[in-house]
C-alpha cells in the first residue's frame, strides 16, 4: 500500500511540476507580436544547463531582426536579471532572411522565431523553484517600426526528475538549425570595390544557391545583388563593398547555403580578406595615376566595338560606307562627328545619372541601370528588334533594315542616333581595362569622373571617327555584294543572344507576373515587326490597316514596360539627392517657444532603425523643392529621433495617439495640428506647407 501510495504521490508531484511551470509563463500580447518565454523541460539539475527560448510571434506582414540588422532596425535583447549561480550564454540567432523595402534592405525573421540562449545553473544553487525576471526588447516593423519591451516572468525547478515539455521538439528543431562553424575553408578578397567571396561547402549533393549575411555593419552594400556563380560545388560570390570594408581584416558572417536533397544551412566564416591578384591588364585601382585610368579606359572604349552587345550596330554603320563609298569626304567627316557627339553625349547622361545616385547614398557604378527591370526589358526589346531587322523580317526605309536607315537617315542625325543606340547596346557589357579605370574614377572628383567615362566614349568612337576622316581606309573597305546580306543575317544571331540573357536577367528581377509581363511585350514586338514587314508587300489600303496594327502592337509593348516600374528594385534617377534642410532636435519646450513665437512648426518623429522613415527622409523630406517649401512659409523643423529610448518623445507619440514612428506633425498658429500621412511625397509636403 505504502509503495503504491509513493508511486501516486510522485505521479501527482511531476503534474504539479509540469503545471506549475505552464502555469508561470507570462505571455506578451499586442497588435503586432506575442512573446513569452519557453524551456525544453520541466526541472534542471543544478550543475547542468537549460535551453531557454524567446519566443516572438508577429502576425502577417510584420517582422523583426537579427543580429546585424542591415540598413535600419535593432536586434532583440534580453536583460535576464539572473539570481546568484546562474548564467545565460548569448543569444543563438537562428539564419534570418532578407527583407527588402524600397533601395534597402534588411535581416530578419517573420511569422515566428525563437531566440534561443542556455542557462547554466551552477552547482551551488539549491534545490526548488527559481524565480527569474528577464526583460525582452525588440522591433517590430511593417509600414511602421514599434519598439516593444515585456517583463516576462520565468519559473524553473532545479532538482531532478525533469522531463521534457510541450516546447521540447520545437527548442530541439531550432537547436538543430542553428548556423553551425564551417568546417571547411573560405576565402574573402577585395578589389574595385568589390567583395569575393569563394567556399566549397560540404552540404548536400549539389549545391544550388549561396547567400551572404555579415556579421559587421558597413562592409557590404546590404541592398546590392550578390552576383552568384557556383563551379563544381564551388561557390563565388560578388559584392559590392560598403563604406567599412576598406578597414576590415576579417570577413565574419553567415553563408547560407542551398543544395539538392537539403534544407538551407547557415556557416559561420571568418575569412581574412586579402587583395585580389591584380591581373597584367589592369592595375589595381590604388595604383593607378589619372593617366593610366584615362588610357585604361580608352583602350576599354576601343575593345568594345568587338564586343557581342555593340558590334552589330557598327557593322551596319559600316555597311553604309560600303554603299556611299569615299564619294564626299565632307560627309563622311560630319558623319563621324555627328556619330561621337551621339557616344560622348549618351555617356554624359549615362555619368550624370550614376553620380546623382551616388550623391543620394546609392552605391552603384558602371551598368547600375541594368538593376531597373523597365530597363532590361526595353533593352531586350531594341535587341529583338535589331535582329529581326537583321535577319530581313521587316525594314525601314532601307535595304539594310532597321539599323542602316537609322544611321543613313538625314546624314549627321542617322549618325548621331546611331552613337546613342551603340551606348544603350553596350551598357550589358564590360570590356578588358574597363573595370579598373572606372572603379578609379569612382574613387574621384566628380568632374574627374566624367573625364575618364568621357575617355571610354571616345575609344568607342575612335574607330568610325577614323575611318570617316582618312578616306584612304574608306576606299580600301570591300565593295558592296550578296555576302553583305549574309554578313547581315548572321549578325542578328548575337543580337538574339543578348535578348535572351536579359529576359533570364529579368526573370531574376520580377515575380513570375511581371516575368510574364515582359514576355508578352516581346512577342508584340515581334508580332509588329512582322506586320511591318509583310505592309512592304500589301496593297496601299493593306498597308494603312497592317502598319496602324503594328503601331497598337508597339503601344503594348511599351505599356509592358510601364508595369514593370513598380518592380524595379531600384528607382534611378538623373537628379542628385539635396541636402536635407536644417532642423533642430525636438524637446516640448522647444516646440512651446516656437509656437509662442506664432511660428509654423513640422516635426518629424523619426528612428534610424525605421524603414519608412529612411525612405520618406531621401524621396520627400531632403527634396529640393521641399526645403525651398520649408524655407519660403518660415517653418521650423524640429526632428524627434526615436532611435534610443526617449520618455518625452514617447509622450508626445502618445498624446498624438500613436505609438510607433513615422509620425509627422505640421504645427500651424491658425488651425489644430495636423497629421501628416506616413507616406511623403514631395508634391505632398509642398502642398501642406503652402496651405499654412
């Protein structure tokens, strides 16, 4: 009797157990997320550890941050608050996932997370309930950023008989896939502003995928495309370098990796980041005297005729030599003029374009257009077109197509035309030289800049400019003949090359619905091109309904490519980014005075960790049109940073009705405070502060 009275009492005493411990978790609750704190088993014995898991729930569309948490936000924290003999290890991140929104780009975690950190409860502590107070911070982001904190009690029994709990699979799955040291080597090198990453990991059958999240903030452009390129299971990857990767020596991080038969893995690497071997061709960058990067890129300019993109088009231009021969040496010299003016100016707005990006914090260089999906797809479109004009499906005005017309029409015009069109079909490409003098003029003034890019548009040019000024060579050209039509057939071929890759680059760009959307684009610029070619063979009345069909089929296209803005990852602009106008920090006894001085008064409530905020500070608030607004109605602008935690400005968010950031207020002496939405737009801010 007494053994079976023993054996209840033990069977009531772990109930209580398991109860008490389900019954002491304090959960977190509100809009957003949901946290409490969960553990793998009901007891510890002292001398042992314990798994401890932050659990964060955020509803749909709402997220939170890892360790380094990318251009904005904050990681979670924890204040354990432990009594004496226990001690918590640091928190275990489990492999985040990339968030972008708008230019930049984040780490973090949706839907659920566990934080995971190990408790060590030491040998002196005695046995029974263990009462422990941690304090969580974390963020939780949307259109909005809200900081959250919760005090969220914790009850461990020390002693022995633990068994596991309700949580003990999910703490164990999380362990299990928590990024692990890697075991094999990895390499890091940096040159021309580019970070290469090489490693063979030892993960699954074949390797598929790589992604690289840093450990230390400012070493690589967060928000870049990680150029992949997988060998044997060898895995390269390209970034371009952030603004402290020059001081750098070690390369800390997580690759994650995907192969076949395998779920992602993350491996931490800490690789020593050495300079990459300089090639006989190209200097390094540090090296390099301003006319050796001028040279460089002459000779950059000069190789790029022969490449695939630009090749084409020359040879079309080279066709209408043949037929006009040396007969008016004045006109070839205006054609060749006419055709560097098209190369130097294309490039000037292709310079002045990348350094506004540059001066509005966007890291980019040479090709930074080829990042925009419109874009691409207008490319691929001009290519396709190209090389259906090539290969005889339709032509314009000229027994040499779409090209020649458009380079013999009207003389020094065609000529001009054709210089732009040759910079648009180089922009894909990237010749020997090239990578080094423009990463040096990056590094430079910006009229240096455009000295050295204005350099690769004359080596571009060089060889027409020649031919049209030594008649000598025009002569020496072969005559015209049947092979210039097989030349010209064989030429579309690389053309239709180049369409294809950029639709694989646009189909690495857009989701499937804007992929299908540049498709059917392509094929109504095929459909019109076609049209236009069988209107050469109709009747007068055929021809009139056939071309207004090709012109709608053409007016598609191009719609395609106006749908394709909302998905360009970066929006680019020809405008340099203007300095944000001068604002004061904001306290309520500043705000008070200028009230009292019957001054109108904007205050925006901002956070460097808020996503939106960021982007309504680059896209409205810094906008030239904006400050001159602020400057001309007399407006004091005062900035509440909520970036650490601030009670007043909490206040103010609270007697505002809010209680996460943006928030932008205009303060006028004539009317109620007025809330400003949480997306700005330049005409936006104009129109409220006119209205004053």
């Amino acid at each position: 009797m007494n053994t079976v009275f023993r054996l209840v009492l033990s069977a009531l005493l772990v109930l209580a157990t398991m109860t008490g411990a389900a019954s002491a978790q304090d959960v977190f609750k509100s809009d957003q997320s949901r946290a409490a704190f969960i553990v793998d088993r009901t007891a510890v014995e002292p001398g042992k550890s314990i798994w401890v898991a932050l659990e964060l729930d955020m509803i749909p569309g709402w997220h939170t941050y890892w360790r380094t948490p990318g251009d904005s936000g904050l990681p979670a924290e924890i204040e354990w608050n432990l009594p004496e003999g226990v001690t918590a290890g640091p928190i275990q991140w489990p492999t985040p996932e990339r968030i972008p929104f708008s230019d930049l780009m984040n780490f973090g975690y949706h839907e659920t997370v566990l934080l995971l950190t190990e408790l060590r409860i030491g040998d002196q502590v005695p046995a029974g309930q263990l009462k422990i107070n941690p304090v969580a911070h974390w963020l939780v982001c949307a259109d909005i950023c809200i900081p959250q904190d919760a005090a969220l009690g914790l009850q461990l029994t020390v002693g022995p008989g633990g068994i596991e709990t309700n949580y003990s699979e999910m703490i164990a799955a999380s362990r299990a896939a928590l990024p692990q040291p890697a075991t094999w080597p990895a390499n890091a090198s940096v040159r021309n502003g580019v970070l290469t990453i090489t490693a063979r990991p030892d993960h699954g059958d074949k390797v598929t995928g790589a992604v690289f999240f840093p450990y230390d903030e400012g070493v690589i452009v967060n928000a870049a495309p990680q150029e992949l390129e997988i060998n044997a299971n060898e895995v390269r990857l390209e970034i371009p370098t952030g603004e402290k990767a020059a001081a750098a020596k070690t390369l800390n991080g997580l690759l994650v990796v995907q192969a076949d038969g395998a779920s992602a893995a993350g491996y931490e690497i800490a690789a020593p980041i050495g300079a990459a071997g300089a090639s006989a061709s190209a200097p390094p960058v540090e090296a390099m005297s301003l006319a050796a990067a001028l040279l460089l890129a002459f000779i950059g300019g000069l190789i790029l005729n022969v490449m695939p993109c630009v090749l084409p088009v020359l040879v079309m231009k080279a066709m209408s030599f043949m037929t006009r021969g040396a007969q008016d040496p004045g006109a070839l010299r205006r054609d060749g003029l006419a055709y560097t003016a098209g190369v130097m100016v294309a490039f000037g707005v292709l310079v002045a374009a990348l350094l506004a990006l540059r001066a509005g914090s966007s890291a980019v260089g040479w090709g930074f257009q080829l990042q925009s999906p419109p874009f691409i797809a207008t490319l691929a479109f001009i290519m396709l077109a190209l090389g259906l004009s090539l290969s005889g499906v339709f032509t314009i005005g000229g027994s040499f197509g779409m090209g020649q017309s458009l380079t013999a029409r009207g003389g020094a015009s065609g000529s001009f035309f054709t210089g732009l069109l040759a910079v648009v079909v180089a922009t894909p490409c990237t010749a020997p030289f090239m990578g080094a003098a423009l990463g040096f003029a990056l590094t430079q003034s910006p009229a240096m800049t455009i000295v050295i890019f204005e350099a690769l548009a004359l080596g571009l040019a060089f060889p027409y400019l020649v031919i049209s000024f030594v008649p000598g060579i025009a002569r020496r050209l072969p005559r015209p003949g049947v092979w210039m039509e097989r030349v010209k057939q064989v030429l579309a071929f690389p053309l239709y090359g180049a369409a294809a890759w950029l639709v694989w680059v646009l189909s690495q760009q857009v989701d499937a619905a804007g992929f299908a959307v540049g498709l059917a684009g392509l094929v109504f610029v095929g459909f019109a091109a076609w049209l236009w070619g069988t209107a050469a063979v109709s009747s007068p009345r055929a021809q009139v309904w056939t071309k207004v069909t090709a012109a709608a089929s053409i007016a598609i296209a191009l719609a395609s490519i106006a749908a394709l803005r909302d998905q360009s990852p970066m929006a680019a602009s020809t405008q340099a980014a203007a300095p944000a106008a001068n604002y004061e920090a904001y306290s309520e006894a500043r705000l008070a005075q200028l009230q009292a001085e019957g001054r109108p008064v904007f205050v925006n409530f901002t956070a460097a960790w808020c996503i939106s905020c960021l982007v309504n500070e680059r896209v409205a608030l810094s906008r030239p049109e904006v400050v001159a607004a602020l400057k001309g109605q007399n407006v004091a602008y005062l900035k509440g940073d909520w970036t650490n935690r601030n009670a007043e400005i909490a206040g103010a968010l609270h007697k505002l009705g809010r209680d996460g950031v943006p928030l932008y207020v205009l303060y006028s002496p004539k009317a109620e405070p007025k809330i400003l939405p949480q997306v700005l737009t330049p005409s936006l801010m104009v129109e409220a502060l006119n209205a004053l």
